[in-house]
C-alpha cells in the first residue's frame, strides 16, 4: 500500500477532540453502523467523539455511492473494493478538514456518547483461526509439555468455522453458558454453568471483495479482498472445551458469544503500520508457494498494539482502575499473515463473500506481558491473579468486565484507534 494526503500527518480535521492522540483523528476514519434511540441503523464514520451520519451528508458524496452507504449494514459498500474505499476515504478526509465544509457537515455530527452501535455487517460466515504460535505454544505444552505444536502447524494455517448469529457488539452482556464439563478425576460428566470462563485478544478481519465458489483467492490479491479490522474477543468455556473438543474441536464452548468492536479500521488507515513478517525460526519450513508472496512478507505484519484490561465488581465499587491483564503487539504474535489467511481459507476453492467474519485466533506474545487469555495467565488456574482490591482470578466471575483496547503509533504517522470491546459477565440461566 502506498501513503497518500489523507495520511498526512499534518492534516488536521476541524472536528472538536480530533485532534492527534484521539483514536479517530482524520487519519483513521473507520466506518461503523449506528442508531439513535428507537431509530433506524445507519452508516457512519468516526472522527474524534463524534460520528458523522453518512446519509445526513449524501449530497456531498458521489451520486454512485448513496445507496450502498444508506443501507443498515455495509455488505453492499464493503463489496465495491478498494479503489472506491479509497476514494470515499479520500472524500471524507476532504470534507473534514477544509473548512468550507463546516457549516454544513458539523450540524450531522452526533456524540459517540450520545448512540447505540450495531455489528457493522449482515454476518454470513465466521471463521476462527490459530495463528498466533506463542498462545497456540502455551497451549499446547499445557497438555503436551514434550512436543506442544501439531505437526501442521507451521505448515497450514488452522482455523474452523464459527458461529456467525451469536456475534455481537461491543457492549453486549456475556452471559454464563452452561454444558457439559467432565473433571479429570470424575467418571462421567455433569452438566451446569462453565466455572472456567475465559476471554480471548483477537483480531477480527472483514471481508469486502468476496470470490466464486471455485476459485482461490491468489495470495498476491488477498489484501485487496481484505475492508477491514476490528477488536475480536471469542469467549471460551475452558471447562467445556476440555471435554468436547475431541475429535472435532470447539463447539459450545465457543459458540455462545463473540464480541467484536464496531468500526471497521481500513487496510489504507493502516498502511502506515505495516512492517515486514517476522523471520521463520532456523529450521521451521517455508510457507507453500500458495501462501507465498514476496510483498507480502516486506509489508504482511500488523503493528498494532494491543490491551486487555479486567474491572471486577468489587473494584468498581472500591474506584479502582481496572488490572491490566496484557500488553502487546500483534505482529509479534502472528505466525501468518491476515492475507496469508484469507488465501489459504479459498484455496480449495471456499467462496468467501461481503461481510464475512475471519477471526485470528488469541494474539499471545512470548513474554508474559502480552498473554491472550487467562488460560495461559494463570497456567490453566494454577497461578490465580492477585488484583488491588484482594481478589484473585484464575477464571472469570460473574460481574467481571474485560476490555480490549488496540492502536497504533509510530514516529511520523498519527496514532490511530481501533476502539474498544468490552463485555461484562452475568450469571446464566441454567
């Protein structure tokens, strides 16, 4: 991807709280879809504490783009691809920065503060990948301490499909699933609540451009069928994983819920973070020639910098600042690349289409500093977190609040924001 004006770090938008430092400065300007009370979802775009409602300025927009950027979801303008991305992108950051435009634009501007937001897209598919090698590591020698990475691995970037109706904004209440759970000295299982509930740090990735059922996605063209990212945090019922995963993997364990937060952060508002792939450790295998691509490796890692924070109950209630839990990268985390994924889930030929949902997989680094999940935080509960109040966590309780953040910054660029997913426990039915 090449930097053009809209990434000028000179540009500054004329919105209030915009300025640099903010996570939506005019740099970023990611989409979402909103609504105001009881009233109709809608596009809009992000620009410091405020959404500009797209349909409220449609004349400033080119005639072409009107109707896919009135519509309740954003499949139809995820579809157009990256030129028109681009130039809307480009239409935007005009708008929002000549001040000829002030008096017309400032009156559609609402307070973040002030709406509800929505899944940004009509779901149709969901996949969760594994890409991140230090959780998949930690994981693994929880239950394999001798050889903790599968043979495919490094060779084939793992994922399986999801549960696209149970995606949901950030915000939305996690509510305790129950299942089947078998402890290791019992001799059948018992069904109630999960006592392991767990989060996991992802990244979620939209996809625009979709392909026909036949034909693979070349890795040199994967980027271009890429809209966007957001936070993802695929909750997890350890206790009923442990159980059911075999021989098939997650299923309800993972299925009751997936949060994600809900602007789409375009590819161009992250051309400036991009870096080169990690170097393969000495002896690990070449990536196929399928999953090879050489600009790919120069400009394929996400230097996005990631967060997850825990509030407790108690703690609200005492005024604590929430427990930082993790702190790390995501290109330090990531054994393949998002254009790596989204080759490999079409190279048999798999449709992927408009909207569609592909998750990471928990994003994990290899110090202790950037763990993705409590899993690994508190070595499967052996190791409980102290937090200031005088609680301890091996797993989530009810009432607990878990927060991801992500941004990016780097000398000559402006931080930008993905925003936040936060989703609070609450006891379950069963």
């Amino acid at each position: 991807m090449t930097l053009d004006e809209t990434h000028n770090p000179d540009r500054i938008s004329w919105v209030d709280g915009s300025e640099p430092g903010s996570d939506f400065p005019v740099q970023n300007l990611p989409l979402g879809i909103f609504s105001e009370g009881k009233g109709l979802r809608r596009p809009g775009v992000a620009i410091g504490d405020y959404i500009l409602d797209l349909s409220a300025v449609a004349d400033l927009l080119d005639e072409d783009w009107r109707e896919d950027l009135s519509q309740p979801i954003l499949n139809a303008w995820l579809s157009r691809g990256p030129d028109l991305h681009r130039a809307l992108r480009e239409r935007l950051s005009e708008i929002l920065t000549d001040v000829r435009y002030r008096d017309a634009v400032e009156v559609c501007l609402i307070g973040q503060s002030e709406v509800r937001m929505h899944v940004p897209c009509l779901i149709g598919d969901y996949t969760d990948f594994y890409v991140g090698i230090h959780h998949a590591t930690n994981v693994g020698r929880q239950f394999r301490p001798d050889n903790p990475l599968l043979p495919n691995y490094k060779y084939v970037p793992i994922g399986y499909h999801g549960r696209a109706s149970s995606v949901r904004p950030s915000g939305e209440p996690v509510v305790r699933p129950s299942g089947q759970r078998k402890a290791p000295d019992a001799d059948v299982p018992e069904y109630g609540p999960s006592r392991r509930l767990d989060y996991e740090l992802e990244l979620g990735i939209w996809i625009g451009r979709g392909n026909e059922l036949g034909q693979p996605i070349p890795i040199g063209e994967a980027g271009d069928h890429i809209a966007g990212y957001c936070l993802l945090n695929d909750w997890s019922a350890r206790d009923l994983q442990a159980w059911e995963y075999q021989p098939l993997g997650p299923f309800l364990a993972k299925n009751f819920l997936t949060s994600v937060s809900p602007w789409v952060v375009s590819a161009d508002a992250l051309a400036p973070f991009r870096s080169p792939m990690p170097p393969r450790p000495e002896g690990d295998p070449q990536p196929l020639s399928y999953l090879t691509d050489p600009v790919d490796r120069q400009s394929g890692a996400l230097n996005i910098q990631l967060e997850v924070t825990l509030l407790t109950d108690k703690m609200r209630e005492e005024g604590l600042s929430p427990h930082v839990l993790s702190q790390g990268s995501a290109d330090a985390a990531m054994y393949w690349s998002a254009a790596q994924i989204v080759a490999h889930h079409s190279s048999n030929g798999c449709n992927l289409q408009p909207g569609d949902l592909i998750g990471t997989g928990t994003l994990s680094t290899e110090s202790d500093q950037g763990l993705g999940s409590l899993l690994e935080i508190s070595r499967g509960g052996k190791q409980p977190i102290q937090l200031a109040s005088g609680e301890t966590r091996s797993f989530l309780e009810d009432g607990d609040e878990i927060t991801l953040r992500a941004w990016c910054e780097r000398k000559g660029a402006v931080r930008i924001g993905l925003g936040e997913c936060t989703g609070r426990v609450v006891s379950g039915g069963a």
